[in-house]
C-alpha cells in the first residue's frame, strides 16, 4: 500500500444533496455531488453561478443557514473524521414516525456525526474558508489584527499579546507591513482585504482550505500577486485545497485536478491535463469555447446558449440537454451513466453509449 493510499483523504464528499426548502418550492442545490481531494493536492471545481460550488463549501463547513437548507443525502469526511453521514435504516424510521408520514419531506436523510462544539473547533484549526467577498468577511469595527488573533486565541492556550504577535507574523506572510494591523478593513484596499482574510484563513495551518473565488472583483495584477502567494503558502504548508471558481485560467494556474459542476452534479473530472487536454462533457467543451483565442483574433466566441436549468425542477434526463447541441431524446428522458476514460478521467454524458469500446471509455 503506497503512502498516499494510508493517508485519508482531506475531504472527501459522497453523494450529497442539499436543498433549499421555502413555503411553495424547493431548491435542488446539491444532487448527488461527489469529491475527493487528497492530501496536498489542489482540487478546482469550476462552474457557472447557481450551479451549487459555494453550496459545496458551506455544507463542509456546517454552515448551510437552516432553515432553509437541508442536507437530504450524502456524507463528508474531512481528514478521515466523519461530518456527515447516512442515517441507518432504523434511523430513517424513527425520524419518520417523529415527523408522521404527512411531514415525511422533513426527513433529512443524514446525521450529525460531530456536536456543533467539535465543528466550531475544527474551522479555523482543521479546515478553513476564504470567503467570495472580503468586504463583507470583516468586521468594519475591529482592527485587522484583532480580528486575525480572535482566530488564533479561539484555538489555542496562547495569551492575547502572543496572539497579536503570531497576528502581525500572518500580516506579514501575505505581504503586509506589520505596523498596519492596528488599522481598519476601510483602510485597506481590494486586494489587501483579500489578503487579510487569507492570512485569517491560514492563521493555524489548516489541513484544508476552501478558496470560494478568492480573486472576485481584483484586477488583473492583484490577482496574480494573491495567487502566487496562495501557491506558496500552499505548498510550504503542504495544505489541501479546494479552488471554488468560475475562471478556467485560475485552475490552470493552481489547480492539480478538476471537476466541472453543472446543476448540482459534477458532469467532468480528470487531472488538469486530462480535462484541458482530453475535454469529454459538451457543457465543459462549451466553457472553453467560450474563451477568447489570443493566438487567432478573428475567432469568434461560442457561448453556451441558453440559461442553468430551474433548480426547483428535478430533472429525469440530464439537466444540460435543452442547452446541448448534441442531445438526443434519450438525453431527456434518461439520467446519463458515468463512463471512464481512464482511472481518474469520468464523465457523466450519454454521448459516449455507443462509443465507448471505440474510444477506450468505459461506463461504471
């Protein structure tokens, strides 16, 4: 057994579905999502808005905001330590008799493998998130090294000077002078809110950090500066990660694997040559259709007609079929299977029914 096969994996999701529930309709957010990050290694799940990435990070978290959200199926283990599971059959029954048969769309489908005491120790210490929006991830009424060492007082026995030290320490790891922690987030720019969060995020070497579109609303230049600095903290930390993105050139630029999520589900994923080199899925063929060619100017872009499917319709067929120029009738009618290209390449398509023996697929 190599070392890697000993090591748990950093996060590993199974099957999960989240819905949102309000009084006349239910959002299907998450429909059977699998992922696997294993140590070390950077994972980017791209997709467009509303097809469930930052859903994905918060269920991690535990922080889904229910009401309305509830978790209906799957499990997440981060580092081998269970979140969430299945509930047993026995279970099942038991939260069906609580709820009555008239209710039984209450069911959550899961439980509770940790106490809200043990999550709330686990982020920050064991895995930790970089929010979409600094601007609204900081306190506007606390210094920035306040708000860093809270973090690190939380989780540690330290006294509140050593955490303002280690606090200044974390400023100055992600490029900031020390001497302006005792300033407020207005004071900052963009970029640098940007990098205060991350230094919150990584204050206690995470075993697993979600980077939720880390680089929104930062221009060109700052983004490849927070970026390289992420890579190196990264890789001298030796933390996991999970790149929540929309912009295929920040996961060729930091991602080691990827898997493409349309509706709910991930349709693609391989290594990033594999999905880059050997595209398999229509939707991820239109994502990169869409990109502008810099080598050929004349070439025109390609975007995706149509718009994401309804998330409070469940589909039989395969959601992205209205919105595929190669669908066929089966696609509407019947859930595709996954077919594999290779051990780690899958797709989830029924293009390839008929010509999987010809092109080496194989459907699991």
């Amino acid at each position: 057994m190599t070392e890697k096969e000993k090591t748990p994996p950093a996060l590993w999701i199974r099957d999960l579905s989240v819905e949102f529930r309000g009084r006349n309709s239910t959002v299907y957010a998450l429909s059977g999502l699998n992922l696997k990050i294993n140590k070390g290694e950077t994972l980017g799940l791209v997709g467009e808005t509303g097809a469930g990435k930052t859903t994905a990070g918060l269920s991690v978290l535990g922080l889904v905001a229910s009401p309305p959200g509830v978790i209906t199926g799957g499990s997440i283990s981060v580092a081998g330590k269970e979140i969430i599971a299945p509930l047993t059959g026995d279970e099942a029954e038991l939260v069906r008799k609580r709820w009555g048969e008239k209710k039984h769309r209450f069911d959550p489908g899961v439980k509770r493998c940790v106490s809200e005491e043990e999550m709330m120790e686990m982020r920050g210490r064991h895995v930790s998130m970089i929010f979409q929006d600094p601007m609204t991830s900081l306190n506007p009424v606390i210094t920035v090294e306040k708000q860093i060492s809270e973090v690190i007082s939380k989780h540690t026995d330290v006294s509140g000077s050593e955490a303002l030290r280690r606090a200044g320490d974390m400023l100055e790891l992600v490029g900031i002078p020390r001497s302006r922690g005792k300033e407020y987030p207005h004071q900052f720019s963009g970029g640098m809110k940007q990098r205060v969060v991350i230094a919150m995020a990584l204050a206690l070497s995470p075993e697993l950090l979600i980077a939720d579109e880390p680089t929104t609303a930062l221009d060109v230049t700052i983004q490849a500066q927070v970026l390289d600095m992420m890579k190196k903290l990264r890789d001298e930390n030796r933390t996991s990660m999970l790149m929540i993105t929309h912009d295929l050139g920040i996961v060729a630029d930091i991602c080691d694997r990827v898997s493409v999520i349309y509706a709910g589900r991930v349709v693609e994923h391989g290594t990033l040559s594999d999905v880059f080199d050997h595209t398999l899925h229509p939707y991820t063929k239109g994502l990169f259709a869409s990109l502008p060619d810099l080598e050929n100017r004349e070439t025109r872009l390609k975007p995706i007609r149509g718009l994401m499917p309804d998330p409070s319709i469940r589909y039989t067929g395969c959601p992205f079929a209205d919105r595929c120029d190669e669908a066929s009738e089966v696609c509407r009618k019947e859930a595709p299977p996954v077919y594999h290209r290779t051990e780690d390449h899958m797709t989830v398509c029924h293009l390839y029914r008929d010509k999987a023996d010809k092109k080496g697929m194989r459907e699991t």
